[in-house]
C-alpha cells in the first residue's frame, strides 16, 4: 500500500494516549492525525482521506458508537478500529454492528496495535484486488446486463460496439430465453441514441386489428372505440429505438405498412390525412427461420431484405456452456440479496449438473432455476434444490465416463438408457417430445422408461 494512503486517525479524549499512539505508528510508517472527541473527529474525517481510524468508545461530546453511525449515514469509506478500557463481548458485537472493523481492549502494546492494522491492510488490500477483478472480468465479459465469456458472445459484443452509432436496421436471431431483447438494448444504450426513447412491442402478442393502431397510432374516431387522438409506438421511439420482437408473426397486411415506414421514415396515423416524419432505428427479432418463412410465403422477401441490413445469431446456451458458472454466480448475486441469502454458492455437484444440463429454455430457464433453487435452500445451492430435470444431467455425463463393456448386448443398452435420458433432459422431460428427438413411438419411450427405470 501507497505511503500517501496509509493515513490514521487516532481518536481518544486522553492525551496521553493519543501522543504514545501517534509516536508509535510514526514510527510504523504511517501518518497520523489525532482528534480528542467524535466531533473533531467526523470534521477530520470529512477532508482527511484516511485509510484507517482508531477510536476510543468512552468520550466526551461524541463518543465512539455515535462517531461510527454518523460514518456509516456519511459513507466515510475510512477501517474504523474501535478501543475501549471498559471492553466486554457485547459492547464488540454491538461496534462490529454499526461498522467496526475490528476491536482492541485497552491496555495494550504496540504488537497488539501493529498486528491489527497488518490484518486491516490486508483486508483493503484484497477489497481493492476483488474491485479491480470484477472491473477487468466485467469489460471483458459484459455489455449492459449481458454476461459471457465465450469466444462467440465476445465477437456478438464486438459487433455491437461497432454498429451501436448507426441507424442500421438489425435482425436479431435467437432461440427463445436467449437475450435478445438484451442485445437490443445493448444496441440503443452503447450509441448515440441511450439518451432517447427505447421502445419494445411483442408483435406476436397483440391481435392483428390492434397492432396497427398499436404501431402508428390512430386519430379519434378512427374506429368503434377511437374516442381520441393516440400516438403509436413509432412516434413514442421518435429519435430512439423501436425493437419489434417476434417480427416472423406480424400480419402480412402489416408487413407492407412497415416496410413503407422503413424505406419513407413517415409514418401515417389510422384515420389521418397526412403522414408525419419519424427518427426511429428499428431492431426486429425472431427465434424463427425468417428465410424459411420467406420461403413459405408468410414472411415477405422485401422487408425481409430491409429488415436483415445487419443480422446478430445469438447462439444458444448449450453452445456455450462455459458461460453457465458465470451467469449462475450472477442469478446467484441478483436474487440472494433479495432472499436474504447474500452469499450463497452452488455446491460441486449442483454446479456439474447445471454445465451439463442442455437448457432447452436457454438463459431464461436458468435465471428460473437459480430463483427457484434460492427459495429451497439454505446457504448453499444443493443439488437437491435444482429441478429433476437438471439433476437428472449429472447422472448421464456420469454414464458417459463408465468404462465401455465388451457385450453387444450391455452396450446397446447403455446407449439406450444415454440417449432416453439426454432427450428427456432436452425436453425438460417431455416425454412426447423427447419420442420425437428419440424417433420412436410414444408407446416405445414408455416401455423403454419402465424396462430401464428411469424416472
């Protein structure tokens, strides 16, 4: 640690003591100031930058646990080491309560004063390694709320960087519960435009004879229930950004207004004479294959070629497995603290079964199963907390790593067993689904899962 930041602040209303202590940590290499009350001490501790402050309990004017409440509703980011003459268990618990770090009985020696500043300077030490960790893993494993650190996630983060300052249209592709509203997001909040409107709309959500108005707004008397004037969603994006996810299910009819909107920028309310001048970057995303809707002829090929200027392929959870020990630290994080269990952590085996779990619902499901793994356990996320389908994945990988029988017959079963249960950790075990991925009858899995007794 920096001389500079090595700076103590002794506080005790006997001045005896504070000058053996300043003549003592002078010559430990600190510098030090010293303060006869609370009140002196909290002007000090305003402007002093101090690393350090030892405070004795028992003073006039302010004593000791005031000062350490008006630090901790100041902030003051200053390792407070309490002293008392009058020391007992309680009066400790009570000061480490309100923010001590540590606390000294007096009468003591310089020993006892040197090992507990060692202990505290180790302590800043390892606080400012962890900030500066988090900082460095945090500009090389995330975008906004987006958290990776796969080689594809970092080209996709590349790429947004790059095409963030730019109206570009953008096609955003993904399975469902991959992030895309998130890497949307990561487009308007890393360009010129984070200071204006961000707007989503399901366009999957909202019936067909809504979604116009919904869209481009209407004036009154538009229709049955227009009793007034209504800007859309293009008008509330104006100098934003508008994200129209699930863009595969807007109505074809629809599909001709808007590409009128891209290739114009007006747009013109239901009902309306004229049309109206937008600014608005348009992001459009889908979990579906948009060139195969094309190619069905629900999708048209013009807008579609509008729409796709830039596209981004999200790639799924599965593919990059090495993120789910990142983003379980990071649910883990989130809804700890809102449980009261700040700290939790996965045991060995619940993490192995989350890595080798598919994830068939991606970054979604996993977000549900920490949540739901946090309201079963204690202070540590058991295996026994995590769905039967994730708990199920540890039992495969551990099949996989079995030594290989000579037997045909045991083999072929083996294989069986494998491929059932990885299609039924797949599914979230659905069955139906599972017989489907298996290529066999519905009759078949269920005979297969009560010959080899899976569950």
């Amino acid at each position: 640690m920096a001389v500079e930041k090595r700076k103590i602040l002794v506080v005790d209303d006997e001045e005896n003591l504070r000058h053996m202590l300043q003549v003592m940590l002078k010559k430990q290499g600190y510098l030090v100031d010293t303060a006869a009350d609370g009140t002196q001490a909290l002007e000090k501790a305003r402007t002093g930058d101090y690393t350090f402050i030892l405070c004795d309990i028992r003073m006039p004017v302010m004593d000791g646990k005031a000062f350490l409440k008006a630090c901790a509703s100041q902030e003051m980011p200053a390792t407070i080491i309490m002293m008392s003459a009058y020391g007992s268990v309680d009066e400790a618990i009570d000061c480490m309560k309100l923010g001590a770090y540590d606390y000294i009985s007096k009468p003591f020696n310089s020993d006892e004063i040197s090992l507990v500043l060692k202990k505290a300077e180790e302590r800043e030490r390892l606080k400012d390694e962890n900030r500066r960790l988090r900082e460095e893993v945090g500009a090389s494993c995330s975008l906004g709320n987006i958290i990776s650190r796969s080689e594809q996630m970092a080209e996709i983060f590349q790429l947004i960087r790059k095409l963030a300052d730019y109206k570009t249209t953008v096609l955003v592709l993904g399975e469902s519960g991959t992030g895309k509203e998130l890497i949307a997001k990561a487009l308007h909040y890393n360009g010129s435009r984070k200071d204006a409107p961000f707007v989503a709309v399901n366009c999957g959500a909202i019936p067909e004879q809504l979604l116009e108005s919904e869209l481009f707004g209407h004036v009154k008397g538009a229709f049955t229930d227009a009793v007034g004037d209504k800007r859309g969603l293009f008008e509330e994006a104006d100098g934003g950004t508008l994200l129209l996810d699930e863009i595969a299910e807007m109505p074809m009819a629809l599909q001709v207004k808007l590409l009128r909107v891209l290739q114009e920028e007006e747009i013109r309310r239901l009902g309306a004479g004229g049309s109206r001048k937008v600014d608005v970057r348009v992001i459009s995303a889908t979990s579906k294959d948009l060139g195969a809707e094309v190619a069905a002829g629900r999708f048209r090929e013009d807008l579609y070629f509008r729409l796709n200027v830039f596209s981004l392929v999200i790639p799924p959870l599965r593919e990059r497995l090495e993120d789910v020990p990142l983003l379980v630290d990071h649910f883990l994080e989130k809804y700890g603290e809102r449980m009261g269990k700040a700290g939790a952590r996965p045991s060995p085996d619940a993490l192995r079964a989350l890595v080798h779990y598919n994830w068939p619902g991606n970054v979604r499901e996993l977000e549900n199963c920490i949540e739901r793994g946090l309201v079963l356990c204690e202070e540590t996320l058991d295996i026994s907390c995590l769905p039967e389908t994730v708990r199920r994945s540890i039992g495969v990988e551990r099949r996989r790593t079995e030594p290989a029988s000579l037997s045909i017959k045991t083999g072929a079963e083996r294989l069986e067993r494998d491929l059932i249960s990885r299609a039924l950790a797949q599914t979230g075990g659905n069955r139906t689904h599972a017989s489907k991925l298996l290529e066999i009858s519905h009759r078949a899995l269920l005979y297969k899962l009560k010959e080899y007794e899976i569950e």
